[in-house]
C-alpha cells in the first residue's frame, strides 16, 4: 500500500483496530472454553471446592458435566480456530 492508498483508508483504521482486538477477544474466549489443560483445572479446583463443601455436590455434579461436555466435543463440531482461520494445534 503506498502513501495515498495509506491517507484513503486512514479513516478507516479504528474500525481495523476494532475488528482486531474482537478477533483478539474470540480467540481468548476459545481458550478459555476448550483448551484441556484450562477445563482440567477447572475440573480440579470444583473438586477441591466440593471436598471443602464450598459448593453442593449437585451444583458440582451439574457444573463436572458442562466442563466435561466442553471438554468432548460431539464428533462433527469444528474445531476453534485462530484469527488466520487455521485450527488451533494441540
């Protein structure tokens, strides 16, 4: 892009920056859902939770199962993928 095609689409640059930090947040919120290492901590630390009685074992069953289903995609749901488009490795 040379000069004038950088001073035509200058206007333009808060909206690039936006789309940029939303891919930014998306991406971070995909780690957060489906990362294993993320979902086995948060697995760990409900268990520690009902050892303590801090949360009802029904509140900690219901909330195993959501972190389980996160962590077991059915078959056939696409993988998340990075802000490229490519899958995310691992």
């Amino acid at each position: 892009m040379g000069l004038i095609g950088g001073i035509v689409t200058l206007p333009f640059a808060p909206v690039r920056v936006a789309l940029w930090v939303g891919e930014l947040i998306r991406e971070q919120v995909e780690h957060e859902l489906y990362d294993p290492a993320v979902i086995r901590g948060q697995i760990e630390q409900l268990d520690q939770d009902r050892s303590a009685g801090r949360i009802a074992p029904e509140e900690a069953d219901r909330r195993q199962r959501e972190l389980i289903a996160r962590l077991v995609r059915p078959v056939g749901q696409p993988e998340p993928t990075t802000a490229t488009g490519r899958r995310q490795e691992g």
